[in-house]
C-alpha cells in the first residue's frame, strides 16, 4: 500500500469516527430538553417534566424544591448518656408503682374442670374433699396472720328448670372457698378458659352481624353469608343466631356465692345463709349492646343451633322463644372474641357491697366441655384497682426497661471516661480502605493502548 492511500485510509476513518461520534451525542440528547427552551415559566418557578411528555411550571419554594429547615440532632456522649439516665429513672418508679396496684388486687381462682369426675358425689353422703392446690391460685394481701383455707369441692346431680318446660339432669359442682379478708366493691366474677382458640380466622369470621341487630334474613342469604359452616339446618331454615361463635357460648351455669359460716367460724344453719347478690347486669361494654337487637325472625322460620338444642328440645316456640340477643349480656360478651387461646371473660359483678371474710360457696353447672378440645375451665373472684385487675406484666416491662437502661448509661458512661473518643475522627472510617480497586478501562483507553503499541 502506497503512502498516499495509508494517508486517505486514515483520513476516511478519521471522519467515521467524527461522524460516528456526532450520531451517539444526538442519540443520547433527550428530546424534552430541547423543549424546555419553550416553556416560559413566570419569575420564582422553574420548569419540571424532563422525563415526561407535559411540561409545567412549579413555584420556587423552599416547600417545592425540599429546602426547609430540619433538625439535624448530632448525638455526643454529654447529649445521649443523660437520656438513658433519664429514661430509667422515669421508667423504673412507674414499673415499680404499677407492681404495687397490681399487688392491693384480691383474687382467688379455682380450676374446676374436672370436678364431674374427681369431686365426691354429695348424692352418696360423701364429705366435701380439698382440691389439689395446683389447681388454686390465691392474692390476698391484707390478710396478714389469718391462715387461708384451702377450697374444697363436691358435686350433685340436680333436675334444672332451665326454660319454661324444659327440665335437664345437670351435674352441679359445688365449691367451697375461703376468704380471710373482706373484699371491697366491685367485686368481678369471671370464667376463665384455656386452649380455646376463639382467635381462629374462620371462628372470628363466622357470624352475621345484621341476623344480630335482629334483621329477617332470608335463608338464601345466610346460605351465601359469613356464617359457614353454620348456616342452614337439613330443613333448610337459617339457624339463630349463626355461625361458630354463637354455638360455642360458654354455658355453664354459675350461680351467686353464698355464705355458709360466720367471721368466728360458728356454722350458719341451712336457713340463715346469706347470698352475696351478683348480677349480670353491667357486663357488657356499652358499644356491643348496640350491636344487638330484637329479632324480626317468626318462630318457624328458625332453627336452633346444635349445641343449643338441650336447652330448646321442640325449637323456637311461643312458650319457649328465642333469646332477646338485645338483652343476653352474657352472650355479648362472649361474642366479643378473645386474642389469645387463655383468656377470661366477666360473667357476675356487684359494684356497691362488701363481701365478707368467711366460707362461700358456689353452685356451677356443668355444660362446658372442655375435654374436646383439651382446655380447662377455672372460676375467678376479684377486685380491682385503679390500674384494673391483677397482671404484673406491665410493671415488670418498665422495670426491665428502666434497668436496662441505667446499666448501659453507667456502662457507656466508665467507657467515655477512660477511653473517651474524638468527635468526628475520620481515622474510625476504616471501611473500603483495604478493598482492591475495581476500576476498568474504557474503550477509548483500550485503543490509545493499541495504537500506542
């Protein structure tokens, strides 16, 4: 090849790559950009929409273009020990405080469950027995040297006039407790289960709020409803109420304590027991009676759910209705369904009477299984505080909090000390120092190295 042609080949390439060059800057020129020169926006605002088909014009506001002044805390020592000190001397005497209220609440609980099986039958003349002391807890803090007698139990079989006609054989387990120390009002009743997981996705979706509020719904509307799988009966009527967590109602029949002996231990005859009047009146919370009402429903259009049918043999009737759900706090509460698998639910109150130190007892009847599902049922009597009623949890939490954080404060507090470090000392920032570089050469650079070569 002459030199004249190396020349002209040089050239030529020359001028593709001006030319090459000249095609990737108008390729990579963003066509909106040539458009903003056209968009005359009003003095203060600026023109957006690089990126976007439509232009439009903004104000020039700190607000708008996210220049508005903000706290920028810088944490040092002198800021941040003082703030674990505070917060553990505020946390602890509030943790602390919280364990004494919790402590003034008198309570006692008796598990139950197995009293139609293990409790002596007074029916046989037998004697009340003890119940196992692991099936009792108790929290009597004002009793002082007064010895607290253990419960005892026993069980009958009685005929119970449940509704007008309807008469069962029902077990009654009878519990005989002890108090040392009267109880001031209000005095709570409550039932308490375990194991029962009312917080199942499909148990808490089963029911029809408005077949609740007393609504005459028709069965092919509950039949397509949130009540499954209680929905319908083989008959094909709607049954009331549907659903799972109506046909599960706890039904045990707790009856009100009744005093059987004196302060002095003198026994009181048969004849001169004094009941302490409970009620289920004021157990419900005031926002869930409004989700009740009387039902539209005529009787023959109904049908009983399963497990309510011993206490309606021949269904809904004139002589034997249906509950007035607008009324049955009882079963109000026990529609508003529990978060965990053990929980306890207020079944009697007495809000303005003391109840006396001396031997009560009370009359359950058993209905509730609990085997099916391997839980227990227990009986619980106590008062309140301020506070509300006994849990510890909460005053244990800032107690911990609190301690935790007067530890670390005294521990970073001994290390600022002896080892204290300089603010803002570039030498900490040791990340990426050591790491290879990985930088690569450009195309641009490859062929300067060629051509050089």
């Amino acid at each position: 090849m002459s030199q004249a042609q190396a020349i002209h080949t040089d050239s030529s390439l020359t001028e593709q790559d001006s030319q090459g060059g000249d095609k990737d800057r108008k390729a990579k020129t963003r066509k909106p950009a040539s458009r903003l020169s056209s968009v005359s926006c009003s003095p203060g605002a600026q023109a957006i929409g690089v990126l976007f088909d439509d232009l439009t014009c903004i104000a020039d506001t700190a607000f708008r273009q996210q220049r508005l002044k903000a706290w920028q805390p810088i944490l040092t020592p002198k800021t941040v020990l003082p703030l674990f000190f505070i917060v553990g001397i505020i946390f602890a005497p509030i943790g602390g405080l919280l364990l004494w209220a919790s402590s003034q609440v008198q309570e006692i609980a008796i598990n139950y469950s197995d009293c139609d099986r293990k409790a002596p039958s007074a029916d046989n003349g037998d004697s009340p027995s003890v119940i196992d002391s692991k099936k009792v807890t108790s929290s009597f803090t004002h009793a002082g040297n007064k010895t607290v007698q253990p419960p005892m139990w026993k069980k009958s079989v009685q005929v119970v006039d449940y509704k007008p006609g309807v008469k069962l054989n029902t077990t009654i387990c009878s519990i005989i407790f002890h108090l040392p120390e009267d109880l001031k009002p209000p005095i709570l009743l409550y039932y308490r289960l375990t194991n029962f997981y009312q917080n199942h996705r499909r148990y808490v979706k089963s029911l029809d709020s408005d077949q609740l509020k007393g609504a005459a719904k028709s069965a092919s509307s509950i039949n397509t409803g949130s009540c499954d799988p209680l929905r319908l009966s083989k008959d094909g009527r709607p049954y009331y109420p549907c659903g799972l967590i109506a046909n599960s109602i706890f039904n045990d029949t707790i009856g009100s304590p009744v005093l059987v002996t004196l302060k002095s231990g003198e026994q009181i005859d048969g004849t001169n027991n004094k009941t302490y009047p409970m009620t289920q009146k004021g157990i419900a919370w005031p926002s869930d009676k409004a989700l009740y009402g009387p039902t539209k429903y005529e009787y023959d259009q109904i049908a009983v759910p399963p497990n309510w049918r011993e206490r309606w043999p021949r269904g809904y009737s004139e002589e034997n209705p249906p509950p007035n759900l607008e009324e049955d706090e009882s079963f109000q509460v026990w529609m508003r369904t529990a978060g965990l698998p053990t929980f306890s639910k207020l079944a009697l109150r007495n809000d303005n009477l003391t109840m006396e130190s001396g031997f009560y007892q009370i009359d359950i009847g058993m209905n509730f299984n609990v085997t099916a599902f391997g839980g227990t049922k227990s009986l619980v009597i106590t008062t309140t505080t301020v506070m509300g009623g006994k849990n510890p949890f909460l005053g244990i939490a800032y107690v911990v909090v609190g301690g935790i954080c007067i530890v670390l404060g005294a521990l970073f507090t001994v290390t600022h000390l002896i080892k204290p470090r300089k603010l803002g000392d570039h030498t900490y920032l040791t990340w990426g120092a050591d790491q290879p570089t990985t930088a690569v050469a450009s195309g641009r650079d490859i062929r300067g190295i060629s051509s050089n070569a």
